[in-house]
C-alpha cells in the first residue's frame, strides 16, 4: 500500500517558520523525485520545491531563498523548511512522489495535504 503521511502544518505570523515532513511507504522511494505543491483557494496548484532522488532541488521563484527541501533515502522521508513565510504562502501543502519510466509511463503519489496558514 502505498502512502505519504504528511505533518508539521499550523498557523504560524508572518515571518515565522514552519517544517512540513512526508513519510512515504509501499515504493521504491529513493528512486523518485520528491516535490511539494501547494494551493491556495481559487488558485492552481503550483510547485513549490522538488528533489531529485540524489539531492538536486529546484524551486518556485516566489520561495527561493526561504524554504529548503531536503530528503533521507536511509528513512523514506522529505521535509520541506519554510521559513520567513508570508501571507501568500496561506495555502495546502501537498507532498508529491514521482517517476517517469523512459517516458512511457508517469507514475504519481499524492500525500493528503496539510494546511498552512500565515496570519497576522
């Protein structure tokens, strides 16, 4: 069975920080490319962060130099660091595993979403 249990969402002020966790069960982890998304309401789900599964990341312009995503093969799991987070960052948080297989096949997991929200 496959999962990704997400944790470490809450409301926190403007400037304040948070670190979402993803652990993932049931594939073959340390083989796919991590990524967190986030939406807001009436917005499209935008990538925030990816992984590669060496360690390579990328990021949404709109967060480089605040958050930081990093992964642990060793315990199947991605943490995502939010930091000096803003009111725009309000949104779900979703962690995303996937894998493309010589670009026949696209596989996708979705872990349930954890709100963050930025308050003031």
């Amino acid at each position: 069975q496959v999962q990704l249990v997400e944790s470490g969402g809450g409301l926190v002020q403007p400037g304040g920080s948070l670190q979402l966790s993803c652990a993932a069960a049931g594939f073959t982890f340390r083989t796919y490319y991590m990524n967190w998304y986030r939406q807001a309401p009436g917005k499209e789900r935008e990538l925030v962060a990816s992984i590669a599964p060496r360690g390579d990341t990328d990021y949404a312009d709109s967060v480089k130099g605040r958050f930081a995503i990093s992964r642990d093969n060793a315990e199947n799991a991605v943490y995502l660091q939010l930091n000096n987070l803003q009111l725009e960052d309000t949104g779900v948080y979703f962690c995303n595993a996937k894998r493309t297989v010589w670009g026949v096949k696209e596989t996708n997991y979705w872990g349930q979403g954890t709100q963050v929200t930025v308050s003031s």
